[in-house]
C-alpha cells in the first residue's frame, strides 16, 4: 500500500479532515502498510526521537463525541522545532491516508486513555483519527476555506499553493513566507496577539510543520529546510525557519 509523492501531491488539493467514520477496523495489512510508510517519512529535524502506536477509541480521550476505529497516538522528545516536526512527518501520513481511499483527522484536543506510554523519555505531543470514510473524502477546491495567496506571502507566489491548502488548528492559517534573494524561502508563524491559550500555541508550531510537509511532498526532490539562516524579524511573527525547493 506504499503510495509514491505523486499521489500525495494530488491529496494537497482534495483532502479534507473527515469526522465521520465506518466503525469497522482496516485490515492487519493496510495497518502494516500504513506503519511501514510511517517508518520511513522524511523528517524535519534527524535529532528528535519521536515514536507512535495506533490504538483503539478505548485508549483515547477526547472533548469531542465523534469516534474512528483507529487512532494514532504520537509522541516525541520535548527539544527546539520538535512540535513542526512532528507535523512534518505526520502530515504525510495525513496525505498517505486520504490517497489510499482513508479518512483521517488531527485532534488537539486529546490524549491517551488507559494507555502506558512505552517511551518515557518522550512526551504525547497529539493524536490523529483515521478509518473508512462514512460519505465523501475528498472535496473540491473551491469548498476550501484559505487566505489568498498575498495575505500569507510577501509577494504573490503559486509554488506556495501547496502550503495554502494546508489543514491548521481551528483554520488558522498561521503561516507567513518571505522571500530571499536567492530563491530560497523564510517562513514565520503570527504571534498570537492574547495568549490564553497555550495549547493553540502549541498546535500553531505543528501547523508550521504541516505546511512545510505539503511543500516538501509537492517538491520531494530539492526541499531542504534550516534554522540557521539569517533572516529578518518581523513585527508580530515568529522565524520558524528557511527552505529551498
């Protein structure tokens, strides 16, 4: 069930996060398939160890009432760009999924239920529900909700499209890019202007990963990303790093 970047690519601009789902369980081999793409996912940072199990709705617990028959429960060291990183990988896993015909959906706001974390040394960082679709997976785009492509980029830019078309938390859309001389790329996040809620903060630095995943998987070939550039600070915003593609 291994999918190549193509068919990612083309899950940029029909995906949607899907909440309701077929209860019944995917097969042992589309779950094996599933882990060994996991596996074997371009990272963000080679650094940070970060791990995952896939459970069942009695090992999570979660503020909303939908339900999906797997989960995927992910957690990480707590070191610098860990949270991108971890939508980095798992933002491809999102796009892998909706490719092959499978629902799934970040949730913020979960955590493990009855569940003995394997990896002490790492944190639970946010978990993902995946499963058959009940009803339509993919959607057109214009059913997509997004900033215009000059109200997250300093210039008008289409290879920027794939980070357009990125899920964020609460459809924030927190991604800002500027552009370098040398073709290369600064992204920010925006500052929450009242910050009352530390964890939407939190899932804001994942959604700078997931952006960065789609312009990874639309550029598979030549995206490199650093934090060590020198680069501009900007009024209200956050320098979350540089990238060439």
């Amino acid at each position: 069930m291994i999918v190549d970047n193509m068919d990612l690519k083309e899950a940029i601009y029909k995906r949607q996060s899907i909440r309701k789902y077929d209860k019944t369980p995917l097969d042992s081999k589309t779950l094996d398939g599933l882990r060994t793409f996991i596996d074997n996912t371009r990272v963000l940072n080679p650094n940070i160890k970060w791990s995952y199990d896939i459970v069942g709705s009695e090992n999570v617990r979660m503020l909303q009432r939908f339900k999906s028959p797997h989960y995927l429960l992910i957690f990480s060291e707590s070191k610098e760009n860990y949270l991108q990183n971890i939508g980095f990988i798992f933002q491809q896993v999102d796009l892998y999924l909706q490719s092959n015909g499978i629902g799934s959906c970040w949730i913020g706001a979960g955590s493990p239920k009855n569940y003995e974390n394997p990896n002490p040394e790492q944190d639970f960082v946010i978990l993902m529900m995946f499963g058959r679709p009940q009803g339509e997976i993919y959607r057109e785009l214009s059913q997509f909700e997004r900033k215009i492509i000059c109200e997250i980029s300093d210039t008008r830019d289409d290879r920027l499209m794939p980070a357009r078309y990125a899920p964020s938390a609460a459809n924030s859309q927190t991604w800002y890019f500027t552009h370098n001389d040398d073709g290369s790329y600064n992204v920010y996040r925006n500052k929450r202007r009242i910050r009352l809620n530390k964890k939407m903060d939190a899932w804001n630095q994942v959604d700078i990963g997931i952006a960065l995943a789609h312009m990874y998987v639309a550029n598979p070939e030549t995206f490199e990303f650093s934090r060590d550039r020198p680069h501009e600070d900007l009024k209200n915003k956050v320098f979350e790093g540089s990238f060439t593609i």
